[in-house]
C-alpha cells in the first residue's frame, strides 16, 4: 500500500493547554470588550489569532541560541545572520529590527513623505498604517479576483498590472517612494503571487524608475506555491525560487517571526548602500544600534539558522498540508472561506456565513466571537475594524471582505486540533441564523484600531 503523509519532525516537549466552559467565555470576552487581542492566553484553548512568533523552534535553533553574541557593537550573531540574509536572499545590507512592523518604521522614516503613493497588493495592516500615519497614502492594486472568495485561482495575491500602471503613470515619481508588493497577500486570504507577476511588477518599476520592496513576512510559503503551482518550477529547489523572488527586488522588509520561525526578530535589508546608510539613523534611534537593532544576540543567531530551515520543502509542506487538512475538513461541512487554502490560515468568509448582519456591526468580528464562546478558539478580523477609518472623512471603512483569519501556527498543533476547529467552526454555521446583532466600537486609536479596539454588543 502507499505510505500516507508523516510530519516532518517528532516532539520533544509539550506545553499543557485548558479547556473551558462556555460560562467562563462569556465572562472573559466581555472584561475583554468582545476584543479577541485583550483575552489572556490562559483562556484561549487553540490560538489562532496569528502565526507571528507563535510557531516551535527547532533544535538547531534552541542550539544557536545558546551560542548567541550579545556584544553590544559587531557581535559574532549578527555577522551570521548578514551571511544569512545574503546567501539566502541575495541582499548585502540589512538592518536588524525586533520585528516587521519596526523595520517598516526604519524604512518608512526614511523615504515616506507627506502626500506620497505607495501602491500595492493589499497592504498589511501595519504597512498600512505606517503610510497613512504619514499622511502619505496606499493604493491597493490587488486583481478584483481576490474578493470573490468561492474562485480557486493558483494566484490570487497577485497585482493587476493595468491598476499599477494608472498609479504610476498618474504620478510623479517623486511622489512613489516605493512600490509594496506582498508575498503571500496576507489581507487577501494569504493567496500567493507568481514569479511571473513578480517580474511583470519588476518591469513596471524598472520602466517609471520606481523601486521595489518586498513585504516578506511569509516569502517562502509563497516560494512553495510557486513551485508546486506555476510551470517551470517544479524541478527548482525552494532556495533557488527564493533567490529569483528577491533578484526582482531593491529592498525587503521582514517579519522573521513568520517564515523564518522565531518568537522575536525582523530586518529591513538592502541592495543599495546608500539607502542602507539613510535608514542607520532611525534604527539606532528607534531599534539600537546597527549591529544588533531590536534584537538580542541569541534571538539574531536563531534567525540565522530559521532562514535556512525555514526554505526547505520538507518543513514547507509539513506545515501547508496541516492548512490544507483543515481546509479539507471545512469543505466536508460546506463552510465558506477564501479558496484555495492560503499558505498560513483558513480565512472563514464571514458576509456568507452571517449574510443577515449589516457591515455597521463587524460581521468578522461577530464571527470571531461566537467561534471564542463556542469552543475557546481565537481567530482575528481582517475586515472593517481592521481596515479603520478614512484618514480624510474619518468614516469607517468596509472592504469587500469580511474575513476571520484562523492561521495556524508552524509546528505547535497537530491534526487533531484541527478537528476540533473544523467541529468548532460547523457548530457556529449550524446555529448562524440565530446571530442577529453584532457589535459597536466604543472606544479606538486613530490608527491600527483592531489591536486595542473596545466594543459592545447590540
């Protein structure tokens, strides 16, 4: 008979986790404020709220950690992470951050001004934020495709080039610091880019003298897809698709707690020494100095060995086919999510799943409690509170999806969890007619609102 599929890896510990009564769920989301992100992580039983820093480590890592240089300027780590970065990514310059969001910062304060454009393949939150904190603004160019979340498209993160060009043909380039491009698409459902696309994008560029930065975060899950999903690939290793991705790009921020499989950690990294050296100045006020930014010794040395694991099929495959199962299982129960299955979440379709709520209510963030109060599991909205308000008209905005992101952390639950989710997520379809009111916000900050937002409910 045919072998069936195996992890990757076996374990070597375990971390107790605690069920709940719906009772005690019911009292912890309202102290919370019906906001997922203010629940204490003793009462989540399957996190799924992100898949950043939350992965395991693997025993190489754990190993380099203790290793780790923690002189304050040239430390032997950070030396081995720029080896790193380089013969992985092909970037010569690089600035260490503690995470994604502070290498946007890094980069940003740099070459982000008052009334620039930043068009992309819908932006993170984060990114978003840092653009529009600017005053400057982002364009999202992602192909009209990515909305429609019942269409299987191989590649549905891509950039629509004819959205891209109006953008920079209507413009200065002065006015482009930078075209973002997002691998996988994140806010889209995490749907990957191809090469192909990449390199249309990087041609564009190159024709309006506009440079390209690539948001990385999950950059080889989109390097898996690429190989198993587009021609002419199928036969390159993952590190060979890697470096192609990157030859297209002039700079790259990073996230590392995704893809490279650390609890802490990022980078800005660089193929212009000039700009390198314009960016120092807001890492050493923001982050610490340039040879060590945010990040502690040990955590740059675990980083190092993440990049190279991180970029290997095996570990790659493990990791998409749990998603897969899951999504496997939530297509037995006829549930609606954002098709194909992203690299690193389900993305629940949550205006199908309670059509009857109107967008005034957070349909996502509805959808998100009631999967809490049904079973203990937290999942995060990517819908209209993360989108927050126009900067301009201060009216909230309503994008077209309405999703609830369940990303599965890397290495830390097993198939059986997902069971329990796809259970957990069919008994809240089951019981979707009788949800008829949602939430209102009662309190926000002006920007990434999500993360601390307070809410009632209706």
């Amino acid at each position: 008979m045919e072998i069936p599929f195996a992890e990757s890896y076996r374990i070597k510990m375990v971390e107790p986790i605690h069920r709940s009564t719906r009772e005690e769920r019911e009292q912890w989301i309202k102290e919370a404020k019906y906001n997922l992100f203010k629940l204490s992580s003793k009462h989540v039983f399957i996190d799924l709220l992100t898949d950043s820093g939350t992965g395991a480590m693997s025993n190489r890592q754990w190993s380099a950690m203790m290793m780790g240089d923690e002189s304050y300027a040239g430390a032997e780590s950070y030396f081995e992470l720029k080896e790193a970065i380089e013969k992985i990514l092909g970037f010569p310059y690089f600035l260490p951050t503690h995470q994604g969001r502070a290498a946007e910062n890094v980069l940003f304060s740099t070459i982000v001004k008052e009334g620039d454009y930043l068009p992309g393949n819908s932006h993170f939150d984060t990114t978003k934020g840092h653009i529009e904190y600017r005053k400057a603004h982002a364009v999202d160019c992602t192909i009209s495709a990515a909305a429609q979340t019942e269409l299987e498209l191989p590649f549905k993160g891509e950039v629509d080039l004819e959205k891209l060009e109006k953008v920079l043909a209507n413009n200065p380039k002065e006015k482009i610091p930078c075209v973002v491009l997002t691998v996988t698409n994140n806010t889209a459902g995490g749907q990957p880019v191809s090469m192909k696309n990449i390199r249309d994008v990087h041609n564009l560029c190159r024709k309006y003298d506009i440079p390209l930065l690539l948001d990385s975060a999950r950059f080889a899950e989109n390097a898996y897809f690429i190989k198993t999903r587009e021609e002419g690939y199928a036969d390159k290793s993952i590190k060979e698709i890697v470096r192609e991705m990157f030859s297209y790009a002039d700079m790259m921020t990073m996230s590392s707690k995704k893809d490279a499989i650390v609890n802490m950690g990022g980078f800005v990294a660089f193929k212009n020494e000039e700009l390198w050296k314009r960016c120092q100045m807001f890492c050493i006020m923001n982050e610490g100095y340039i040879t060590y930014g945010g990040m502690s010794g040990r955590d740059m040395a675990a980083l190092a060995v993440g990049l190279d694991e991180g970029t290997q099929f095996d570990t790659l495959d493990t990791r998409i086919r749990q998603v897969q199962y899951l999504a496997a299982k939530l297509d037995e129960y006829g549930i609606p999510y954002q098709r194909p299955a992203g690299g690193h979440a389900i993305f629940l379709d949550a205006k199908k799943i309670l059509p009857q709520l109107p967008r005034e209510e957070f349909v996502a963030q509805t959808l998100g409690v009631e999967l809490y109060l049904e079973a203990g599991i937290r999942g995060v909205e990517i819908g209209a509170i993360l989108a927050d308000r126009d900067p301009e008209t201060k009216e909230n905005r309503y994008p077209e999806l309405e999703l609830l992101r369940l990303a599965i952390p890397r290495r830390t639950y097993t198939n059986n969890h997902m069971d329990v989710i796809a259970a957990a997520v069919k008994n809240v379809y089951d019981r979707r007619e009788s949800i008829t009111k949602g939430y209102a916000i009662t309190f926000e900050q002006p920007v990434m609102r999500h993360f601390t937002v307070e809410l009632k409910k209706l």
